[in-house]
C-alpha cells in the first residue's frame, strides 16, 4: 500500500504541472477530505509558511526564469520528499532542514544574494525535500493520498504567489526603497527561523 502511495505522489509534480485543473477533476468523499488536509497542512506551521514566502520572494528577487522555474522546483522535489515519507522511508534532520530553509533562504533575500538559477534551483530543491517529508509522514492513515498531495501542493503554489507578489508590491514602492524593503523582509524571516530552530516560536 505504500509503495502504491508513494507512486501516487510522485505523479502529482507532473499531472499538476500540467493541469492544475485536475484537482477539481476528483470526486468523492475521500478525496475532498484528502484535498482540504493537504490544503491545510502548510499553513499549520509558520516554519512551512515562511519557507515558502520566501521561495516567491527569492524567485522575484533573482527574476528572468527563476521567477517560475524555482518555485517549480520546489513544488516537484517536495512531492518526492512527500512520496518519501509516506513510504515511510527516513529522511534524517528533517525538522533541523525545515527550520534552517527559513533561515537561509531569509539571509539570502536579507544580504541580496542574486544566486545563478541552478544553485538557487539545487538550494530550494533540497530544502523542498524535507518540507515535502514532513507533510508525507503526517498524512493521516485514512486519508486520499492524491487529494493530500494536491491539497498542499495547491497550498505551497499559493504561498509561491503571495511571495512572488509580496516581492512585486515591494517593488512597487520605489527602486531606491526596493532593496532595503526586500532585505527587511528577508531579515524577519531570518529572525523567525531562529526562533524556530531554538525553540522559541
């Protein structure tokens, strides 16, 4: 059975990619019910939430491709760490890995660190993997496993907008105040991931 799961989430990355549509396309109790706790589960921890801001943020910041292509990224190697734990297979220092994206992923909007595209790519790709573990391996029991997994990868595409556009509206309020803005952002980020890596929040 959890072989078949994990087959399932591993094509979610593809089928959502490619129609995001298909979501809707389910029917069925336990789908639905699968879909809203998928939905639901990044945005029960701020360490997932922050994480996923500031993947947009970062997207926007380095701009061109990376404006689609790092968010993907994210999105393809989170269901595959997702795929991971619900086949119940160890992925070690997840929590640490969780936190720790918060807190590189903020510095790196803080200092304006324009990374090539393949490194912000590779950086965020195996940060995702970890994020993607931790919502596999708490998957309820008796829950659809393609409307989980649509569920929070719809959820983590939303958050990628909002950053995408936080970084926008930012932009917005003048070049001259655009970068010290964005690093404000990026430094409160910072200073949540801290705090979620010592225990404080």
């Amino acid at each position: 059975m959890k072989l078949k799961s994990m087959a399932v989430w591993l094509i979610v990355a593809a089928a959502a990619a490619s129609d995001p549509s298909i979501a809707l396309a389910h029917s069925g109790a336990g789908a639905a019910t699968g879909f809203s706790h998928g939905f639901i589960h990044p945005l029960t921890g701020i360490d997932h939430m922050l994480a996923m801001v500031a993947v947009g943020i970062l997207a926007y910041q380095i701009g061109g491709r990376a404006l689609w292509l790092v968010p993907l990224t994210f999105v393809l190697f989170m269901v595959a760490g997702g795929a991971l734990g619900v086949a119940g297979i160890n992925v070690p220092y997840v929590e640490l890995g969780i936190a720790l994206s918060v807190v590189l992923l903020g510095g790196a909007i803080a200092l304006g660190i324009a990374a090539p595209l393949v490194i912000a790519m590779a950086v965020v790709g195996v940060f995702a993997i970890f994020h993607g573990h931790a919502h596999g391996a708490e998957m309820p029991v008796s829950t659809n496993a393609l409307g989980y997994a649509l569920g929070f990868v719809s959820s983590t595409a939303l958050l990628h907008l909002g950053g995408i556009a936080a970084g926008m509206l930012i932009g917005r309020a003048g070049e001259r105040r655009k970068p010290a803005l964005i690093r404000v952002a990026g430094g409160l980020m910072t200073v949540a991931g801290l705090g979620v890596l010592t225990g404080m929040l």
